[in-house]
C-alpha cells in the first residue's frame, strides 16, 4: 500500500469556510435591521399618545411607562396594589417568583415528556395504549382546563403550576414521538452491527439522533410554559409578573401592565436565546 | 458450534421473498482464510437483500446461514458491514465513531485501536471532525475504519464506493485492497462493478437477475499487488470481456 492514492484522497475536505470579519460584518447588519420594527413601533406609539388616538388613562406614554420601569426596578418597596402585590420595588421578587415557577415547572415537564416521547416513539405496545388518550388530551385548549384546575386545586400555586405543565408538555412528547419514529433505520442497524445491546438503542442512537427536533420542541415548550406563566398567575398567586399585571388592571395602572408585558416578552426572547446557545454543541451536526 | 475456522461464512440454499416477490432463489456460496468474495450482478438482481440477510439484518425463508459455525439470528459485532450510504453516525466525531464499537464491546485501550485505524485510514487530522466535513472518500475510509476496530472475523462491503466519482474510486480500491492485504479479512464484497470486482476480489462469484442465484464462480489469479496498472493488463481486459458477456448473457 502506498502512501500517495492515500493523501491524495485526504486532501479533498467539504469544509467551507467564511472569513470571520464577513460573518461579523453580517451579523452586525442583521442586528441592526432587527432593530427597525421596535423603533417604527416605538414611534408609532408615542404619535399615538401625542394625538391622543386613545384616552390616556388607557394609552400612557412610553415615558410613563419608563419611569414605571424605573419605580418597579429601583423604588422603594412600600407600596402594594391590591393590599397584596407589591409593585415598587419589587421587580426581581415578582421576576424570580415567575420564573422560578415556569423553569422548575417546565424542567419537570420535558422530563415527562422526553419519556412520554421515547415510549410512544419507540414502543408499538405503548403507543397502542396511550396515543389515543394523549392525542384527545392535547387536542384541548389550555384555557379549558383553567376552571377544572381551580375547582379541583383552588386558587394559588398549585393550580397554576398545573396549567405550565400542561402548556410545556406536548411540545416535547410531539416533537420527541415523531423525530425518534423518524431515526433512519441505518442508525439502529449500525449500531447493533458494532454491539449495542436493543436496551441502549435508546441512550446511544435514538436520542443523539433526534436532539435537533427534541430541541426544537424544547424552545417552543418554553416558550408556551413561559407564556402560561401569565394564565396559571391568573389563578391567585401573590408573586409574579403575571399577578404584578393582574393586581395593576384592577388599580388601573396600564403604565405597569406595559411594563409587565416588556417584561414578559424581554425574558422570554433571553430564554430562548440562552437555551439556543446551551443546545448549540449537542446539535451542531445538524447544521446545514 | 462447530471447529470451524473463526470467519467462516457458509450459505446454502438461501431463499428470500418479499410477499410474493422472490429475491434470492437458492444462494449457496462460502467464503474463508482471509479471502475477498466478490459477488457481481446487475441492478436490482438482490445483491443488497443477500448481504444483509448474510449479515442477519434481515431474516431468510429457507436455508442456512453460519458464520464459523454458529448459525446467524441477528446483527452481531462478528459481521462488520459497510454500506454504499456509509455508516457513520452524524452526531459523533470521526474518531467517536470509529470508538464507538469497541466502547459498546468494552475493549481495552479503545483510544489506541482508533489512533491505529486513523492512521491506517489516512483520517489522523480529521478526528474531531464530524462526517457532514468528510468527502465521500474519507466518509467510506472512516466508515471501514469504524467497521474494522471491532476487528470482526467478516466484513461485508454492500457496493461500498458506487457513491463515488470514478478517479476517487480507484484509489479507494487501490487503498482497499492494500488494507485487505496488511489485515486479511474474511470479506464479500458485492457490486455492479466488473473492474470492482475484479480489482478486489480473490473468487468472483456472479449473480443471476432477480431471482437471484450464484450462476458461476471462478478464481481470480491477478496478484496481490493489484491496481490501476492492472486495468490495462491483457489478462485483465480479456477477463473483464468474458465476464461482461456472462453477465450480459445471464
């Protein structure tokens, strides 16, 4: 055998390379469009309330919402609405309390549904038994099940935990069943070829394989857990964004359901973005 | 179990049929003591059927099939086989995947078994790559790589290089048949391919049209040191000629 066949064929590689002053060029100019629509809306908004399109009791200015903010973020903690949600002040107690409920909530959630997933991706016998309950479960809306949440747990954190799980649970089972039904058969039979036992199938071909659509699944479940975060607050709990917001509609302070909806889209948006950035090393093979 | 030889890949009288579709009437064939099988026949004649019911991913009708001895029920580190799409996992690296029978086997010093076959393969500076940065040369080199680290005593090669440009697949026969020569192998290689088949093969074996049977084998006496040079060798060419008009005429 001879060396030259050999360096000849390794010298071909598929890697494309793109020089990184053109990707960060790029980049920069993508962020920047990115930042048009909030500004027109931002305008639009404040021409708005200049004109008084609206009555400003229901429209405040974003200058009001500003100092909003700015009361929530860095005022003293002595004022509460309702007699019990506190507004000023009180930012990273409503924002932990929030997010605290949707993570723990949403983490028990995937693991639930990863299992769920691989058991009705993988198992005829499992799917046989439970596709059709969990197809008719998730075909109802969430907000159906907010009256039986609280007639049957009350009003408080229990119930609104119950609806984040809900909302964060079929995204994972759908996105887990379908992408680890859709592992191409090559895979299995490889590694059955190389030794792996039936048993670990799942932990060393089906899972990797399907963590690019598993992940898809896993952003969209959080944003659903994040955006029933709001829903389950509606159940009376006292900390929150969601109740923060409640508690300043029956005060009328829009300026603050502004700020709890900035809020909201603000940590939801970071969420995200940090699970992408956390998921990005387990997928990066699936990149085009 | 029976004593014999390790490798030892012994078909008789396998048949296989899709419903009412029969694929393989009746293969018999045998294949031992570090030799290359070559099994050469037209499109669509079962070729793939019958290595992969050699290899045990697919059950059979009627027949046998043992390999030393043992009669094969199901896929097994003893029958490595490579195929024409490859066998790389995309999720791992190159050298992941060339480790990831010998740590689902738990052998010893994995690291120095994937570091031996990186070199032989050529593949050393593309460890950390994934299979998507490969060229489908170094693809199917990894892929034999990964294949031969459980060091199995059968290797079966499904048209292995059919995805390649004509200039890449020479070399990799070139390249083949020397690996084949340094580590002999009991191997079946089946292909549409004549110069393929008998660039790599030390018997020839050729398949009838669907349904498939082994209508004549024959050995090959080109030498070991087998190459392009070969292709022009008037033995070769005449070879090449009556085999074209069997299969033609088959």
């Amino acid at each position: 055998m001879t060396d030259a066949p050999l360096s000849q064929v390794a010298a071909v590689s598929g890697v494309v390379t793109t020089p990184a002053s053109a990707r960060s060029g790029r980049r920069r100019h993508r962020r920047l469009v990115g930042l048009v629509v909030p500004l027109l809306l931002l305008l639009g908004w404040q021409l708005s309330w200049e004109l008084e399109l609206r009555p400003r009791s229901i429209l405040p200015s974003p200058h009001q919402v500003l100092t909003a903010a700015d009361a929530f973020f860095f005022g003293t903690n002595n004022v509460t609405l309702s007699g019990i949600v506190p507004f000023k002040g009180a930012a990273w107690l409503h924002i932990s309390a929030s997010v605290e409920r949707c993570l723990s909530t949403w983490v028990l959630a995937v693991g639930v549904g990863l299992v769920l997933g691989l058991g009705l991706g993988l198992s005829r016998w499992v799917a046989d038994l439970l596709e059709p309950v969990t197809n008719a479960l998730r075909a109802v809306p969430l907000f159906a099940w907010l009256p039986l949440a609280a007639v049957q747990f009350g009003i408080g954190e229990r119930p609104a935990r119950i609806l984040i799980f809900i909302g964060a649970l079929w995204p994972v089972v759908v996105a887990t069943t379908d992408s680890v039904a859709r592992v191409p058969r090559i895979h299995v039979e490889t590694a059955r070829m190389l030794g792996t036992p039936r048993s670990r199938l799942w932990r060393r071909v089906y899972l990797p394989s399907a963590l690019p659509e598993i992940v898809t699944g896993l952003r969209l479940s959080l944003t659903l857990a994040w955006t029933c975060v709001i829903v389950g607050e509606l159940l009376g709990v006292s900390r929150g964004i969601g109740a923060m917001m409640i508690a300043a509609r029956e005060a009328g302070a829009t300026e603050q359901i502004i700020v709890g909806v900035l809020l909201f889209a603000t940590i939801g948006y970071a969420g995200d973005r940090l699970l992408r950035l956390m998921a990005r090393p387990l997928v990066r093979w699936g990149d085009a | 179990m029976t004593d014999e030889p390790r490798g030892l890949l012994v078909a008789r009288g396998v048949r296989k049929s899709y419903a009412d579709l029969l694929v393989l009437d009746g293969i018999d064939l045998q294949v031992s003591a570090g030799q290359t099988l070559a099994l050469l026949g037209p499109s669509g004649c079962g070729k793939t059927t019958l290595l992969r019911v050699l290899a045990g991913l697919e059950p059979f009708d009627t027949g046998s099939v043992t390999v030393g001895g043992s009669p094969v029920e199901g896929p097994s580190p003893q029958r490595g086989i490579v195929a024409q799409a490859g066998t790389l996992f995309p999720w791992l690296t190159v050298s992941q995947n060339v480790g990831f029978g010998p740590r689902e086997l738990g052998a010893a010093d994995v690291r120095r078994t994937v570091a031996d076959l990186l070199a032989v393969t050529g593949l050393t500076d593309f460890a950390d790559a994934l299979p998507r940065q490969l060229s489908g040369g170094m693809r199917q080199r990894a892929s034999l790589a990964q294949v031969l680290a459980n060091q199995p005593p059968l290797l079966l090669l499904d048209e292995p290089f059919g995805a390649l440009d004509a200039q890449t697949r020479l070399r990799m026969h070139e390249w083949v048949r020397g690996l084949l020569a340094e580590r002999p192998t009991n191997t079946i290689l089946v292909t549409h391919d004549v110069d393929e088949a008998l660039l790599l093969g030390d018997r020839l074996g050729l398949l009838s049209p669907r349904p498939s049977r082994v209508v004549s084998e024959r050995e090959l006496s080109f030498g070991a040191d087998r190459g392009r040079h070969t292709l022009t060798d008037p033995a070769f060419v005449q070879l090449k000629a009556s085999v074209l008009a069997e299969v033609l005429a088959a």
